[in-house]
C-alpha cells in the first residue's frame, strides 16, 4: 500500500475511530495498516486478504459477499471501498439498506475514476438519508449516507448472488455471475490453451492423472481439460470464481475439488499436470511478484515428470521469470496475442515421481 494513498488513510483512521456494531466490506483493493478492532466485523471475497486480516487479529470471514445470513437494522457503520464491479457495489449498497440501523451510516470511499460520485448519489436515494461527501486528495472522495425512513430503489445489481448462464460453446454451457472477471465470455487465451493442449502434452482430452487447474477462474480449463479418470483439483483466490466453478463442474458430472487457496499456496499434494492462465489484467501486476508467485507454485507442485502449461499475454516475461526454476521451459505456440509455455522438470524440487 503506498503511504500516499489517501482512502487507504482515510479507512486507517475510521476503523480505528469505531466504538460498536460496525461492518467492514473488503475486497481486491490494498488493506489500510491498522490494529485489529473487535467492534469491527469483515466480510471480503477474495482469499488473501481475508487471511491476512484473520492473521492479524480482525474478526473476518471470506465469503461471496453472501450477507443474507447477518439480521436486520444490526450495524451503527458500514465502510466499503468500492469495488471495480459495479454490479458487486450496487449488491452492498442494496444489502446496506436492510443491514444498517435507523440513522446507521453507510461510509463509501472511492476515485472520481471509479464512480464514487455516482455511487453516493445511488446509495443516497436507496437508503433514504442525507449525505455528507469530503475530498481525500487528488479525485478521492470519502461520503457519509444516513439511513432514513423508508428509503427509496437501489441500484440494480444485476442478481449478483445468483449464477447464470454467462457463456457457451459447441461442448458446454458456463455458468458465471458479475463480480468474476470475464464473466460473461470464454477468454480466448484459455480456449488457446485447450486447442494445443493435446500436442503440447502429447496426450487425448480428457487428461488422466492428477491434474491442478491453478487460478480456475468458473472453470473453463479444467471443464474441457478433465475427464472421469481424472483427479482434478481446481483453485482460485475469489469466493464468485468457486461458486461458479463447483457449479459448472456438477453440472458437468466432472469429480473435483474445489479449493480456495492464494496462488495455490495451501495446497501440498503435487500433480501430473498444471493448467494456469493467470489473472494479468487490469488491477494486476504484469511483471511482479504475481508472476513468480504462480511460478513458484507451479515449481512446488508439479511432478518431477509432470508439465506446466501456461498460456499468457505476449508481453509477460513468463519464459524468462521461469529460468532457475525449471530445466525445461519451451515457448510452445504464439497466435500474436498469446503465448503458451510448457514447463517442465522443476528445479530442487523436493518431488520424487508422481502424486
């Protein structure tokens, strides 16, 4: 978190300021540094962070943001920064309303470049209340919504707690939902990836062995991937991602697990094969420790014999990043927007033979 981020601030010195009955909605954005405080309950969506809060005292549970089971008119305080999705920020605003007491205030923290200003104007007429809206610095904002009478419609969140059919293609159906990212559509480096997967392993679909869908996203690699032989495991850091994921694998008759896990950090067995198009999009790093954290997964959880098959953006230096940690790399296919790239033979790995 940089030291000059002035929501991040802003966040440090409200939830040290709460006395009672406060709720703190937590996502991908960066964590304030602050002591933990018992009169604060968390509930966040991705993985990591909740770790990392549960780790340092706080009182949090990772979920998709599924708050039906908390009572009516239970908080004095709500914050929130606001999420990338707008569909995920219309849900809280609406879950607001029925959460907060009367007079209860729901504290929105976001950039001009993110919607706050719309988002207060919304979470105003929803929650029937007056506003009171501060400037942080730069095009940061910080709004106080009061929790009136009857209060008005909230935004439309797009059914967000529900999954729907987002997406299709000659084999299957996806099921998915807002607050995943591309949702809605098959990504074309995974659809890349399964085409030459094949001949990259040398091997007919569906794949037999153990097999790690690493960053699984609703599933898609280890749908078209995985077979009645196959021992799949599939992983991801964002609550929706497993939803939808343990959905479509149902759907599907496909045996699986499905694990929530940081870049498959607490996962220990080790498998045949690795499939990973890892998250490199907006909001992520291309070049940083997300790079070598999917890696060094990679590296610990392969198979002495076993393959990792990548498929990346052609400007991630994954062939490079990878140099030290495997004895095999091999740039395998580039269509001019993605790259796949097998690994092979991990270095000091602690593996011997097959899972």
């Amino acid at each position: 978190m940089s030291d000059m981020d002035p929501i991040a601030r802003e966040l440090e010195q409200q939830l040290s300021r709460l006395s009672a009955q406060a709720l703190w909605l937590v996502d991908e954005n960066p964590l304030p540094r602050c002591r933990p405080n018992p009169s604060v309950e968390v509930v966040g969506n991705r993985f990591d962070v909740i770790e990392q809060l549960q780790q340092q005292g706080w009182n949090a549970r990772f979920n998709d943001f599924e708050l039906e089971t908390l009572p009516s008119a239970c908080f004095n305080t709500i914050l929130y920064r606001v999420s990338k999705e707008k569909a995920v920020v219309h849900h809280l605003i609406g879950a607001a309303k029925r959460l907060l007491k009367p007079n209860g205030e729901l504290m929105l923290l976001g950039d001009k470049a993110e919607g706050i200003r719309t988002y207060v104007r919304k979470a105003e007429t929803c929650l029937g209340g007056s506003r009171t809206e501060s400037k942080l610095g730069g095009n940061s904002w910080c709004a106080r919504i009061m929790r009136g009478g009857e209060g008005g419609e909230c935004p439309d969140s797009q059914s967000y707690a529900e999954l729907r059919s987002a997406c299709s293609d000659q084999r299957l159906e996806y099921w998915a939902k807002p607050g995943l990212f591309g949702w809605n559509k098959i990504d074309r480096g995974s659809a890349f990836l399964i085409e030459q997967l094949p001949a990259m392993l040398e091997t007919p679909l569906p794949l037999s062995g153990s097999v790690l869908d690493l960053g699984c996203g609703f599933g898609y690699l280890a749908l078209n991937a995985a077979g009645p032989e196959t021992r799949l495991v599939c992983t991801d850091n964002n609550a929706a991602a497993l939803l939808a994921c343990q959905y479509n694998l149902r759907r599907a008759g496909i045996s699986g697990e499905v694990l929530a896990s940081n870049a498959g950090d607490s996962i220990r067995q080790q498998f045949d094969t690795l499939l990973c198009n890892p998250p490199f999009h907006s909001g992520f790093s291309v070049d940083g420790d997300l790079t070598d954290r999917f890696l060094a997964a990679a590296q610990r959880l392969l198979t002495s014999q076993g393959s990792a098959c990548f498929v990346v953006n052609q400007h991630i230096p994954l062939e490079r990043k990878a140099v030290g940690r495997f004895a095999d790399i091999s740039l395998w296919a580039d269509n001019g927007s993605f790259k796949l790239v097998r690994l092979r033979k991990p270095i000091n790995s602690t593996v011997q033979g097959h899972s």
